[in-house]
C-alpha cells in the first residue's frame, strides 16, 4: 500500500474509533471523509441541556504528502496517535500551530 493510502486508512481509524465512543443519545460524533480532497472531520451535533450542538472537534488534512492537524478540540494528543501507528513526525504539520512556531516543535514545518 501506498504511503498516502496508508495514511488515509490511520487517519480514517483515529476518527471512525473517537466518533463512535464519543455518540450518546444526545450528541452524535459523525466522522466524515472527503478521500478526494482529503479532508477528515469528526463533527458532534445534537441537544444538550436544551442548547444546540454543533462543530468540529477533529479536522485533519493530507497536503503534500503530510498530515496537517488543523484543529484537536479533544483531550487526545492526535499527533502522538499518529506516531504510535508509524506515522513519522517529518510527516506531521500541527497546522493550528502559527508557521513561525512551527520550527519549535519536533513536528514538520509545511
């Protein structure tokens, strides 16, 4: 398999596991998967306490052959998820990073 088809299926897994123990009979968490464009969310709709619920909790990319965290709005750290499961860190933007801070971390840059 292919090096971005594989990260395809991790990024698929992370967020198929979190949606699916995150559901209750208020809020759902739906994983949706844009495999053309790459774009993978997980967004949690619902009612609680009489108030809507809405938005995205987990958004990630693939861009030139990287994985770009672009929003955790979990308790999970997606980026070591992501190593654990043999993605190297060369491979992984935390875009909600600015670019300047970026060269701090031991992740990639762009």
């Amino acid at each position: 398999m292919d090096r971005l088809n594989h990260y395809r299926q991790i990024i698929q897994q992370i967020l198929e596991d979190y949606s699916r123990h995150r559901s209750d009979d208020q809020i759902e968490s739906q994983a949706l998967f844009d495999e053309k464009r790459d774009h993978y969310q997980v967004v949690n709709l619902g009612w609680e306490n009489e108030q809507r619920v809405y938005g995205s909790v987990l958004h990630l990319d693939i861009k030139n052959n990287k994985i770009w965290l672009q929003y955790n709005g979990t308790e999970i750290d997606i980026a070591q998820t992501l190593v654990d499961l043999g993605v190297p860190k060369s491979d992984i933007v935390l875009g909600f990073q600015a670019p300047y801070r970026r060269q701090y971390t031991d992740y990639a840059v762009s």
